[in-house]
C-alpha cells in the first residue's frame, strides 16, 4: 500500500498544476520514504536504520524549506504611506 501511495506522489510531483502542489507531494514523499525506513528497521532488527530514517528527515525538512524559500512567492509589501494618508488610516481605524 506505501508503494502504491508513493507512486501516486511521484506522479502528483510530475503533473502537479501549481508549485505548492509539487513541494507538498515532495513533502509527502519524504514522509513516507521515512515510514518505509521505519518498518524495515522493525521488520529487520536493524537499530541503526531509525538514524537513518531520522537523519533523512532532516534533510527532507530543510529541502521542502529551500523549495517553498524560492518556489513560493510571498506576499507583496504594502506601499509606504505619507504622513496625511497615516492619519487618515488612523483616524480610519478608530
């Protein structure tokens, strides 16, 4: 079932129409590549797989980081205001 929901994320990585959609199935796929590595070090008695599996999602934390730095536009800042138009928000507000 984790293989076919991980083939289901590549394809939502490769197809997905808006940028936010391909950083969280990247997300998504970190998460599960860590599920897997998870159960295969119970399934194989192998302690030193949990460190990989938590050294991975480190590096998978910082990688959606960077992507969503650069690939999501952040808000546009509001234009700076003179002093008559300050007082008139102001005066606006209350």
């Amino acid at each position: 079932m984790l293989i076919l929901f991980i083939g289901l994320m590549v394809i939502r990585s490769i197809i997905g129409p808006r940028s936010t959609d391909r950083i969280l199935s990247v997300n998504m796929l970190g998460t599960m590549t860590i599920c897997s590595i998870a159960i295969l070090s119970v399934l194989l008695d192998e302690g030193y797989l949990a460190d990989v599996a938590l050294i991975y999602a480190m590096i998978s934390f910082v990688a959606v980081l960077m992507m969503a730095s650069v690939f999501v536009p952040s808000r546009p800042k509001a234009p700076e205001l003179d002093g008559d138009e300050k007082e008139e928000e102001a005066r606006l507000r209350d």
